[in-house]
C-alpha cells in the first residue's frame, strides 16, 4: 500500500497535475509505512526481506513521488539541464540515504537515524508545496518569494538525509515504548493534533523545528567535541590512558 500510494502520487502529478492530491497520496504512503513495522512488531514477523522491500516502496514514495511534483510544478518550466538534476536530487539523495541504511543495519529497531529519514525530506516538501508555495500570502510574512524557499527546502532535506545528523525514530505505540520515550511521545501526538487543527497548515513548520533541532544538536555536538579535543591536557589524558591500558592487559 506504501509503493501503491507513491505510484498514484507519481501519476496524480505528471497526468493529473493536481500537486495538492499528490502531496496527500505520500502522506498516506507515510502512514502505511508506519504501520508496516508496527504489524512486524505485533506479529514478530521482522525480516531481511521487510527491510529491502520497506526500502524499495520508499525509495519510489518518498523520493521519486516528490522528484515528479517538484519536477511537473516549477523545473519543468526551466529549459536548463540542471534543473533536472535538482528536482531529481530528492531521488537520488533519498536512494543513498536507504542504501546507508541498510548496509549499516543491526537489528530492526532504531532509536536513532543517521541523516534525516527519507518519510520526513519527502512530507517537509510536499507540506511546503501544498501550504505554502501554491498558497505565497503565507510567505509572504516572512518575505520569501515561493521559489526561493523551493530550492531551499529541495536541497535542504536532500543534504540532510545524506548527511551524519542524528534523528530520533519515532516513538512506539506500545506502553514500554511510551515509558522509554514520554517527552517525544508527546511531542508526536501534540504535533499530530496541532496538524489536524490547522488543517495541514503547521505540518511544514512542525517538521521544520524537529528537523533544525537535528542540526542545531549536531552542531552544539561538534563543537563541544572540538572543544575537548582542543584543550591543553587532552593529548595527555589519551596518552595516559593508553599506558593503563598497556599496563593492565600486559600484565
């Protein structure tokens, strides 16, 4: 039903050119994607092949589905080949993004993804088409014209999902995984009632704050890091350390 739902998405914009639809088709391919592992987890029924085929209907729902709106919506128009790499870097980056992921798999439960996972790039997109760029009074506030904020979002969430950034997976709806994770569990379901509110509206700016906290947390990582290795007595600590080593084992 994920892969069915790409494909309608895939059709809905190139034959139908409606962007909107399209946009709401990977929504749904989103939400059969999140039922899939929970029917895994329910049936004990988890597998290598889940995996490659969860993988292969991502790939065409959430990368190549939104390479074809973006495709159909605004690089259509632009005669320069470029534009057809841009549009279809969601694609290629969200390929890449699975095939890391896969080949890095131990286990089939995450609490972390390495690089922004491919469901959230694709929904940051298509919310930001459907609310914002087809709707440009709303940018119209923060003074960014519709195109400008397109090419941001399209190269934004492609990096991101090859990138190292650290991301939570999403909590499990179960009493443990509620217990493990309370703060994100609740976070997910006020996002979730917050989206239905405002009628799709905050979708794109609810998945903008938990995809800059990401960054912003890599950063404040990196630089800590860089900071310790720095200071004066680091190399010595190391070198000490080695020594202990050395001297216990040895022994």
């Amino acid at each position: 039903m994920n892969l069915f739902s790409g494909f309608i998405a895939i059709k809905t914009a190139f034959i139908d050119q409606n962007f909107v639809a399209a946009g709401w088709f990977i929504v749904l391919g989103a939400l059969f994607d999140t039922l899939d592992g929970l029917m895994a987890r329910l049936t004990r029924s988890a597998s290598d092949f889940g995996v490659e085929l969860d993988s292969l209907a991502d790939v065409v729902t959430f990368g190549v589905a939104p390479s074809s709106i973006v495709y159909m919506l605004y690089f259509s128009r632009i005669s320069e080949p470029w534009s057809l790499l841009v549009s279809a870097l969601p694609a290629i980056c969200g390929a890449l993004r699975l095939a890391r992921f896969n080949s890095q798999l131990v286990g089939y439960d995450k609490e972390y993804f390495k690089g922004l996972p491919i469901p959230s790039a694709a929904i940051l997109i298509v919310s930001f088409i459907s609310f914002y760029y087809l709707e440009p009074s709303r940018l119209a506030v923060v003074g960014v014209p519709p195109e400008v904020g397109l090419w941001i979002v399209i190269i934004g969430a492609s990096l991101l999902m090859v990138s190292t950034v650290r991301y939570e997976a999403m909590p499990k709806f179960s009493k443990r995984g509620i217990k493990e994770k309370p703060i994100l569990f609740g976070g997910f379901v006020i996002g979730l009632v917050t989206a239905i509110v405002t009628k799709g509206v905050a979708i794109f700016p609810l998945f903008s704050a938990f995809i800059l906290f990401g960054v912003i947390r890599f950063v404040v990582e990196r630089i800590s890091k860089l900071a310790k290795e720095r200071r004066p007595g680091a190399l010595f600590d190391e070198e000490e350390l080695e020594r202990e080593d050395e001297a216990t084992f040895g022994a």
